[in-house]
C-alpha cells in the first residue's frame, strides 16, 4: 500500500496509466472518474457495488450517479464531505463585523477586516486546481447560477452567471481580501493560513475544527 497526497495524486496516477503499472486499487477525487473512464483504464464495479449494497443498504442514488459513465459504474462511494465555513471570532469582533451570511456579506466584511488594518485577509481559498479550492470555487460558481453542462451535456461555461462569478473573485483577489499566495496554494494552503492566523475565512471539512481542537488541548 501506498500513501500519497493530493497535490502529487493525479501526477503518480497518469505516470502509472502510461508505464501500464496501475494499482488494483485507488482512491480518487469524485472530479478525477470522468477522464479516467474515458481513458478506458477503470474497470466496471457495477456488480461489486451491487454486492455491497445488498449487504449494508442502497447508496444515494446521485452518489452513485458520479461515477457512473454510459451505464457503468466505476467507483463506491466511501463518504459524504461537507466543507463548512470556519472563522475568527476575534477577528470579526475587532473589524466590528457579524458572521456574513451570503457571498456578497463575506466581500463586506472581508473589506472591514482590510480597512480595520488587521494582520489577516478576509478569505483565505486556494485559486487552482488542488482539491480543497476547487471545491469551494465550484460552489461559488453554482452559487452564480453557472454551470459547466446542462443536463443535455452540452457546454454552457461561457455564461453571464460565470462572468459574474469570475468578477467577485477577481474583485476579491484584486481588493487585497485574500491572500496573494492563494494562486500557488495546494490542497492544504487553506488549513496552513488559518492556523496561521493569515485568514479569517476558510472552508474546510470538519478536520480543520478537530486540528484546532487538539492544538488547544495540547
């Protein structure tokens, strides 16, 4: 068994698919199936999915719907992520600000952070490709109403909703409410600038909370 991390993940894998030394087994991000399926180096688990569902209960159907390309299924589903906002309260109170509720209301009050000349950025979310900003950006884009697909398959990405969503970003970067390295950040520059105490706003599945759980207790 190998352990590898995120940043190095699809280099090891497309260097494995070219040399034919593939693993039996991998764990991929929900985004990685589609190419790789295309690529015709997955193998159907239909069968096996099956199986495991007539032993511990049917999987979510749009789970399953993810890793499923011309009617074979290429994946099991392991977990559901949830990435939630996590952020400095003493931060908010000295900038004077409320918890924001809306992506607009995080712009404000990432402005009050700036213009209260605190040590720290609003929002710290990485800007690439790595997992963890992604997910975010993603959300932001849908937030916008912007799609890649619609639900016909065809490309709609060249959209007013993703314009719009592209320009709060932009205004976001461009305004000094994140931080300038967020361009070349990987997976783990959020969890890294929030420990650090560079950024007020993350989002972050649970294991930022216990990580800051267990600095406090040690």
């Amino acid at each position: 068994m190998e352990f590898i991390s995120g940043t190095d993940g699809y280099a090891k894998w497309n260097a494995a698919i070219e040399s034919g030394d593939v693993p039996d087994l991998t764990f991929l991000h929900v985004t990685a199936y589609n190419n790789y399926a295309n690529m015709g180096v997955l193998e159907d688990l239909s069968d096996t999915v099956e199986k495991v569902e007539d032993s511990y209960g049917a999987l979510m159907e749009n789970h399953k719907e993810n890793f499923t390309f011309d009617g074979a299924l290429y994946a099991l589903p392991l977990y559901v992520q949830i990435n939630s906002m996590t952020y400095r309260t003493d931060y908010l109170n000295q900038a004077g600000a409320k918890v924001p509720e809306t992506w607009e209301e995080l712009r404000e009050v990432s402005k009050k952070i700036k213009d209260a000349g605190l040590d720290c950025y609003g929002f710290g979310n990485g800007m690439g490709t790595a997992d963890d900003g992604e997910d975010v950006l993603r959300c932001i884009f849908r937030s916008f109403g912007a799609r890649s697909w619609d639900k016909d398959g065809n490309v709609v990405v060249n959209s007013k909703e993703t314009v719009d969503a592209i320009k709060y970003l932009a205004d976001m970067y461009e305004s000094g409410y994140m931080p300038p390295s967020v361009l070349e950040w990987d997976a783990s520059g959020n969890n890294t600038s929030y420990l650090a105490g560079e950024s007020a706003f993350v989002f972050n599945p649970p294991t930022l909370y216990n990580t800051t759980q267990n600095d406090e207790k040690e």
